[in-house]
C-alpha cells in the first residue's frame, strides 16, 4: 500500500508511453469516488492499456462506479474488475463499528481519521477483521492490530498495514 491508505496503489506497471500518468490517474479517479470510505479496500494493477481492479468494497454500487470511472480515463483499453462486495448484514456491520471505535477512538491513533478518508481501512468479512492502508510507524500498525483483536466477536484479525517511509 503506499503512503496513505486512501491512495490505492498499483501493484504491478508495464505501459508503453507515459505509465506515470495512466498510474496517476487512475489513483486520482479512485480516491475520488464519493462513497469510498473506511470499509472499503481498492488497489489496482495497470498492464499496458488494462487496469485491473481489485480490493474489497461494502456497496455494490461502489465496484461498478470503480470501474466506470476508469474506463473513461484516456488510455485505458479495458478494466478488469476483480473488486469484491462485502457481505452485507447487521454482524459484520457491527463489527465494522466495533473496531472503527476501537481504532479510531484510541488517542495514539485518532490522527489516522482526520483525513477525507482514514488512512486506516477496515475489512471485515463474515467477522473476520483485515486492517489495510498505511500508518507511521510500526508501533501505530501493532496498536491498530490489537485493538481490533480486542472487539468483540472478531474471529480474527490479519495486519496489512504498511509502514510511511
């Protein structure tokens, strides 16, 4: 993940001309998406003029206008959608709540939620709990762990926190 966990980063880059700015734009146009928040995760891979999208979104609507978004930017030739709806449903919503306080609510860690989106995304997926995005420094990453193991009925927690360097 790069600096910021509202930033998607490409995974992989192999255009011809210019692949900074089909990268650049890309990004821009996802972080921009008006209902793309906390409890979603997108990352994409750019291969020549194909972008492939990836990640995990809460509204099914936000998979489709992902991929809308990127086919119109010049350059693009065809999106692969490989973005995943959460399920929806009152357990995992709690959850998602749960340890949205238990983060966000912590004072060494409550700077990460003062951005447009926080830095910190979480995923929770049938009351399993991934933290992806990116913080400081590896102290806030483990704090972020922990407090989510701490909620509640979460079956398990998997740490993809970057490091900002």
């Amino acid at each position: 993940m790069s600096a910021s966990a509202a930033v998607p980063k490409p995974e992989r880059v192999a255009a011809p001309g210019d692949p900074n700015r089909l990268i650049k734009e890309v990004r821009h146009e996802l972080v921009m998406l008006p209902y793309y928040g906390v409890f979603d995760n997108l990352s994409y891979r750019v291969d020549g003029d194909t972008v492939t999208l990836f990640g995990q979104v809460t509204r099914p609507t936000l998979k489709s206008d992902a991929e809308n978004v990127v086919k119109r930017i010049e350059g693009v030739g065809r999106v692969v959608n490989e973005i995943e709806v959460l399920p929806l449903g009152g357990f995992d919503d709690q959850t998602r709540r749960a340890v949205y306080r238990a983060i966000y609510g912590d004072p060494a860690l409550s700077r990460y939620g003062f951005q447009a989106v926080p830095s910190i995304h979480i995923i929770v997926k049938n009351g399993n709990v991934a933290l992806e995005g990116a913080v400081a420094t590896e102290a806030d990453s483990n704090l972020a762990s922990l407090r989510a193991k701490g909620v509640a009925n979460v079956f398990g927690v998997e740490n993809h926190l970057q490091i900002e360097r």
